[in-house]
C-alpha cells in the first residue's frame, strides 16, 4: 500500500483529514477527526499509534477500516509505500 492510497482509504471516513509531521528521523502522518488526533503512522517504520481517545468514539465499522489500513501500510515494503 502506499502513502496515497492510505491517506485515500482512511480520509474517506467522513471527517477525517491528515496532517504530515516532521521528525528527526521520520515523518510522521497524523489523522484527525474534528480537533483530536485518532491515529498516527512512521512513514518510513513499521510502527503505528491508535491510543487516542477520540478514535473509540468512532463507530466500529470506521475503527475497524482505520486499523485494517494501517496495518496493511505497515506491512508493506518500504520501497513500494512511495510508488503512487
């Protein structure tokens, strides 16, 4: 999966959007709903975060697609994440 086709997939929950975030080491992408963040991926890593309280007051069915996105992200290669 690449970096587009995440951002696609988890931006098409309604009122989601994504920020990108610079690190020392990595770039971090950061999906929010509303003013709270709900997840966050390493673009470069294998390491992904979902213990933000606002993504649990999300439905299942929307969890459920956050989750199963990032974790086909993070099993991806890390050359093939950049191919659009």
């Amino acid at each position: 999966m690449t970096v587009k086709e995440l951002i696609d997939q988890i931006t098409a929950i309604n009122g989601t959007r994504v920020m990108f975030k610079p690190m020392e080491k990595d770039r971090v992408l950061i999906f929010w709903k509303g003013h709270s963040p709900i997840a966050s991926v390493f673009l470069e890593d294998d390491e992904y975060r979902i213990d933000y309280p606002k993504l649990y007051e999300m439905t299942y069915d929307e969890i459920t697609q956050i989750v199963d996105s990032l974790d086909a992200y993070v099993a991806t290669e890390l050359v093939l994440r950049q191919l659009d």
